[in-house]
C-alpha cells in the first residue's frame, strides 16, 4: 500500500485548506484511515480518524468542530480533512496512515497504523 498527502500549503489564520490523500496499491475498503501531524521540535500527534466503513470518526479535540475528516465513497482510497478555522498552532506536517481494521480504542495511535505517506507540510501564518 503507498498513501500519498497533498494539499499543503500557507495559509493565513482563519483560513482554510483541504488535505487529500490518496491510497494504490490495493483496496482500502477494509482499511481504518487516519492523519496525524507533526510541528516542529514535537512528537506525531493523531488528528482525525475514519473508520472502513466511513461512519465513525474521531478528532483531536483541539480540532473538534474546525476540521472534517471523510473517505469517497465509491473506491474509499481517498481521504480528506477539511481544515477550517486555521491557526498557527495547526502549523506541521500532516501524514495519512492506514491500517486494516483496529479497535475504536486504537484510532488514534500511531502504532495502530501500518502505512504511512510521506507528509504535506501546512503553514498558518498570523
């Protein structure tokens, strides 16, 4: 499985961006999905998370009702976040990860996730 991000970018505060991250190598239709992002001089964080089947979600709160995470739903080997409400502590590098299916408790962890892009880097400037 290769993911590839795209979509960064620099962005003012308040502003928006729209990540894609798209999956060949196989079928993800089994696949949990999920972005995690890394600032500089700090530790991967989760993000958002969506399950196979694209009806169950989880957030970062800090992002809670700023970003929207969602999969396409005829081939669901593309994944979204829509990014609103930017700030500059959103400032990182964003990853998409996938990982055949997990528990609900293991979404949001790093380890939980098998495959891993290569990153796309968002500013948000002040």
């Amino acid at each position: 499985v290769q993911l590839q991000a795209f979509g960064g970018g620099l962005v003012q505060a308040g502003g928006s961006l729209r990540l894609s991250c798209a999956a060949s190598g196989r079928t993800l239709r089994d696949f949990d999905m999920a972005w995690f992002r890394q600032a500089p001089g700090k530790e991967r964080e989760f993000v958002a998370a969506i399950r196979w089947s694209g009806g169950t979600t989880r957030y970062e709160d800090s992002v809670k009702g700023r970003f929207t995470i969602s999969r396409r739903d005829n081939a669901k080997n593309i994944i979204f976040l829509q990014m609103n409400s930017l700030q500059p502590d959103d400032t990182a590098v964003y990853y998409c990860a996938a990982t055949p299916r997990v528990a609900l408790s293991g979404l949001a962890f790093a380890s939980s996730y098998a495959y891993w892009g290569q990153g796309t880097l968002v500013t948000v400037s002040s």
